[in-house]
C-alpha cells in the first residue's frame, strides 16, 4: 500500500510551520535562547516545551520497544485521532467506518471534519467485527477504519483474525485504538507494527498509568505516517508540565505494574460481587478496567445510585446496550461502596 496515495492533496502540498525549537539541534543545557520571545525569567515554565517531547518519547521507546521515529504524541488521544482525520480524509467526499456500540469521538471527529461515517454494527451477542460486512461497505473513498479493542463500552477484545483480515484487505488506514490494552490478556498490536504500512495504534496515559489530568495521548505508525501528521500537528501541542510529569510516573514502572495487578484483582472480585445484585441479568467479559452489565431497568438503576452519591456509566441508548451500565473498577473502598448500594436498591 502506498500511503502517499490516501494524502489530502491540501496536506501533500502544505508548507508545515517551523516553529524556533524545531529549528534548533544540539545541547540546550549551554545555550542561550533568544530566538522564540519568551520571558527571560526563569519560573520552570517561562520557556517552549520541547515540540517533539523527546524526553517522553525515549521513555515510551523502551518501555514498548517502538523505535522513537515511530511515536507522536497529542493532547490527548481525540487530538492524535483529530489529525487523522485532517490529513487523510477529504472534506464532503471521503468516509470513515466506524463499529458501534464504540468510542463515540469518532462521530464527533467526523462530523467535525464534514466527513461522513459509515457504521457497521458489531455482533449483539459477543461484540465482534463483521468482517465481510466492513469490507462491502467499504468504497475508494474509505479513509479509515476504527477499531477499539479492547472496545468501549464492551470491554472485549477483537479476535486476531479478524483484525488481520482487515488489516490485510482494508484500503485505507486501521486505526486501532488500544486505550485499554494494558488491562488485557491479549497481547498489543505493537508487535506486529512492521507488518502493516496501514496500521496506526492509538494509547493513552490516561488509563493503566493513571494520568487522565495530564491529557496525554499517543499514536504509533510508520514513518511516513507521522512524517504526513507532523505536518499539521501544532508546533508545541504537550505542554510542559505535562511533559514532565509524563516522563515521572513512566519510569516509574513499579508503581504502574502494582496498580494495574490491584485494578485487575478489583476487577474480578467486582464481577464476583455483581453476580449477586437481583437485577444484574448479564455481565459482559472484560478486557479493560470496567464492566459491562445488563439490568432490568439501566436509567432507573442509574439515577437510584446518583441519588445515593455513586455515578456510574448509562449506555442504555447505544447500540446492542440496552439497559446497560457500565462500571468502572475503583479503588476497594469505592467498589464496595458500589456494592453495597446496589444491595441496598435491590432490596428497596
């Protein structure tokens, strides 16, 4: 597949800003900065960030074996996705296909990009793709193909032959979102990264390491990918104190590791408990930090616990959810203060 040919011609042609970090190569720790009109007057933040938060991404490289050539980073994951779409999807001509019941930002993004989605559902009884149905609905002018997995709010993986399957015989880019695949028995599609020019995967520090506030987002792909996203991303997009707390909790890996053994542990010991709640007909497997579950009525259940100060996720009004809430695991004390009101309003 040649990237080149799925390019806006806008994008192909567009002169990228260089901002005065992006110019500059060689030791910052000896020079002087008089080239961005800043503030002179060191407080910690007087100064750009690093435009290709370099620090960050050679901790990332290590940690997934991604060489740094191959890492963007966003202002979260909806920017990285945001990009996407800006570079490779032609305005009121292109489409995207997404997979409901699935990340609802990839509507949004499309809608705000004049581009239009195309949904193929899922299977209502395991969630699944269906592969032959994705490829006919598919077009020349399918950009991008979106795959969360595991999927929210299902929270299943997709099978791998699946994936594969679309990944070889999809003409556009797959974009496989894996914000929740730290919490999963299954294994990344990073590892198989050089096999697919058209694979982009999308994570994100907001889940497994604990760093929703920092809005951090991160896109894997080829270089010629990035080299076409790079163009368009702005030039200082990850502020500095993001960065900094980045690389802080990432090399922090102990903690991380504990945290997510702890999630995991929570997880099953919830569904445990989940079992005995009278109005939980179905709980739903899981691969992320959250869990799908069936009950009699999801917006009575739903505003019951918002009564009694717990807020959790009604997805009643999407696709194969009916009457669906989801949970996410919390820490032991929250998850059995989940618990015991549930108790509470099935005996009420």
């Amino acid at each position: 597949m040649n990237i080149q040919n799925l390019i806006r011609p806008v994008i192909k042609a567009l002169k990228p800003y260089s901002s005065a970090r992006d110019e500059f190569q060689g030791n910052s720790d000896a020079m002087v900065f008089l080239d961005a009109n800043e503030n002179p007057f060191n407080n910690g933040v007087n100064r750009y960030p690093d435009p290709q938060q370099k620090r960050v991404k050679a901790v990332l490289s290590e940690i997934k074996g991604v060489p740094t050539s191959k890492i963007l980073l966003g202002n979260g994951s909806d920017e990285v996705l945001d990009l996407i779409f800006r570079a490779f999807c032609e305005p009121n001509q292109d489409n995207v296909i997404s997979l409901p019941p699935t990340y609802g930002m990839y509507e949004v993004l499309a809608n705000l990009n004049a581009v239009e989605i195309r949904k193929v559902n899922l299977t209502e009884d395991d969630f699944q793709p269906k592969v032959d149905a994705i490829l006919e609905a598919a077009d020349t002018n399918s950009k991008v193909l979106f795959l969360c997995s595991p999927n929210n709010p299902s929270g299943n993986s997709f099978s791998n032959a699946s994936v594969e399957k679309l990944l070889n015989e999809f003409k556009g880019l797959v974009v496989i979102d894996e914000a929740y695949i730290d919490f999963s028995k299954e294994k990344s599609w990073l590892t198989r990264l050089e096999e697919f020019p058209n694979l982009v995967i999308t994570q994100t520090l907001s889940k497994a390491y604990g760093m929703a506030g920092i809005r951090m987002g991160i896109c894997y792909a080829s270089e010629d990918i990035l080299k076409v996203l790079n163009t368009i991303k702005p030039p200082y997009n990850v502020n500095e104190l993001s960065q900094i707390k980045a690389v802080e909790l990432l090399t922090n890996k102990e903690l991380t590791k504990n945290q997510i053994k702890n999630i995991l542990e929570e997880r099953s010991r919830l569904i445990s408990d989940l079992e005995t709640i009278s109005f939980v007909s179905k709980i739903y497997p899981s691969d992320a930090n959250f869990i799908l579950t069936k009950v009699d009525d999801a917006t009575k259940r739903y505003n019951e616990l918002v009564e009694k100060g717990v807020v959790v996720r009604n997805r009643t009004t999407q696709f194969g959810c009916e009457n669906c809430l989801r949970f996410t695991v919390g820490t032991k004390e929250e998850n059995e203060e989940l618990i015991k009101n549930l108790l509470l309003i099935s005996k009420s």
